[in-house]
C-alpha cells in the first residue's frame, strides 16, 4: 500500500472532520457513531482511526473545522482595504452563518463544560475570534474613523466583545431555529 503523503493525510483528516460535524449536527456528539461517521466519509473505519484516535479526537478536530471557519471570515474582513464598521461586520458574520456550523458549535459549548480538551479548543478559538475582531474594529477606527493606532486599539476592546457576544447570540439562535424548524417538517 503507498504512503500517504503529509498533503494527502491532512486531506484526509479535513474529509473525515467535515463528515464528522455533518453527522454531529443531525445526530448530537453524543449520539453519532463512528460507524456513522465511516459511512459519511466514504471511508473505511481504518481510514478514520489511522488519523484520529477515537470519537473524542474526533469531536476535537470538528470543533476546530467549525470555529476556524469562523475565524477565517474574520480574519478576511479585518485585512480588507476599508474594514467594514461594527454593525456591518456583525450583520455580515450572522449572514454567513451556517446552520449545519452553529448545531456543532453550541454541541461543542455544551462539551466544553465537563471535558477539559474540548474547553481548551473552544477557548482558544474563541480568543482568536476576540483577537481577530478587535483587529478588524481597530482598523476600522483607523482607516475609517482616523483615530490614532494606540486610540483605536484601546477603544476598540469593548466594541469587539459586543459584537463577538452578538454574533455568539445569533449562532445560538440560529442552532435552536434551525433544530426546530427541521424536526417540525
């Protein structure tokens, strides 16, 4: 059998954790089997456990998928020549929520509670989406608002955390919505 090289494996590894949360948000982490998960991947069962090592490794790396997706939509509109202002970076994030996204992250949260590796991974990410959106309002306040660099960072701080608790409300919302509308059909 050839080896797999470094390129493949981590294509693999994406394969793998994109039917993961896929099966997550229909099933629930708890829920979801492995034999599930194979079934989703197209994969053999060997295929999964060669690059992760249980269901939890699993649930970690779906987390990851999830928020970094997050963190990527941010981190495009924080380097854009004219960032966009609070309100509209907001209203932009809650229009590229995903559902599918939102039922795995608010899993994830809820996990996050009683398993100290899932809490790490959401908080690290979590501060990463902080970090990013304190990026993109003080650029804005810079660019846009012409203030001071130092000016802009420091008042920056207390309008990112609102519209990262915003943005965190509506994916909650978007994940209760989304559960409900699909088991009334």
């Amino acid at each position: 059998m050839p080896r797999l090289t470094d390129a493949r494996k981590e294509l693999r590894r994406a394969q793998i954790a994109d039917a993961a949360v896929r099966c997550f948000s229909r099933n629930g982490l708890e829920r979801t089997s492995i034999a599930e998960i194979t079934a989703e991947s197209g994969l053999s069962a060997g295929s999964i456990y060669t690059h992760y090592r249980n269901k939890a490794d699993l649930v970690r790396a779906a987390t990851r998928v999830v928020l970094a997706r997050h963190a990527e939509v941010l981190g495009e509109y924080a380097a854009a020549d004219t960032p966009p202002d609070p309100d509209e970076l907001l209203a932009r994030l809650v229009a590229a929520i995903d559902p599918v996204a939102a039922r795995v992250g608010v899993q994830t949260w809820g996990e996050a509670t009683t398993d100290p590796a899932i809490r790490e991974v959401v908080a690290d990410m979590t501060e990463r989406m902080r970090a990013m959106l304190h990026d993109c309002v003080t650029a804005w306040l810079v660019k846009v608002g012409h203030h001071e660099p130092a000016g802009a960072r420091e008042h920056a701080a207390p309008i990112a955390h609102r519209v990262l608790s915003l943005y965190l409300a509506e994916l909650l919302h978007t994940a209760l919505r989304s559960t409900t509308e699909e088991t009334v059909s």
